[in-house]
C-alpha cells in the first residue's frame, strides 16, 4: 500500500511506495515527527510520530543526539579509568578489561527493548 506525506509548512504532497520505505526515510530525517501522513485509501491525515507502523523507529536527530551523548560518556568513563590506572596500578587492568568489554555493548546497543515491531 502506498502512503502520503503532507510536509508541515510546505505545500503539495509526496507519496511512498509502501510503509517499509516511508520507516526508511522517516528514520533518516527525510520525514519529520510532525507530518502528516496517510495511507492512499485513507482520508484522515496523522502526525508521522503517531502512526501505528512508525512506533520504534526513531528520527535520526534523535538517534544521533543519543550516540553523542553515549560517546561523551564513554570518553569520560575512560578518562577516569584512566586517572585511577595511576593512582592504582592493580585497578589499571581490571578498569580496562571492564571497559574494553563492556563499552562495545553499551555503545552499539540495539533498538529499546519493549516495544513491538509494526509493519
């Protein structure tokens, strides 16, 4: 089924071969939370970020603020790590191993867990 997006303070419409596409791009930034979007044999119009079938994907602004914000994290957790090797030479290698292996997974986690796909 084919879908259509009204962009807020634009006119005319863009349509979208099917829901998997429009999550694509609605994941991307292309599609912005506040547009209105329909199925094509539909006549009510609902925000982007209230439809049933782009609940989990998240725009990217979201998802880039997020990594930033775990990256800035991680540099900081290892700075610490780090000040305390110093200070403490026998928690150098237990801080470290800590860090090396658990930082990967909390860096690069998946999608929330919890919420149902829907497409």
């Amino acid at each position: 089924m084919r879908y259509l997006v009204k962009a807020q303070g634009e006119g005319g419409e863009l349509t979208f071969g099917s829901l998997a596409e429009l999550r694509t791009l609605y994941a991307q930034g292309f599609v912005a939370p506040e547009d209105l979007v329909r199925p094509e044999d539909s006549e009510r119009w609902v925000r982007a970020d209230r439809l049933s079938g782009l609940r989990g994907a998240e725009p990217r602004s979201t998802s880039e603020t997020r990594m930033a914000l775990r990256l800035g994290l991680a540099i900081a957790l290892s700075v610490v790590v780090g000040l305390l090797a110093l200070k403490y030479k026998g928690l150098a290698l237990a801080g470290l191993v800590l860090v090396a292996v658990a930082l990967p997974f909390w860096l690069f986690r998946g999608p929330a867990r919890g919420g149902r796909r829907q497409e």
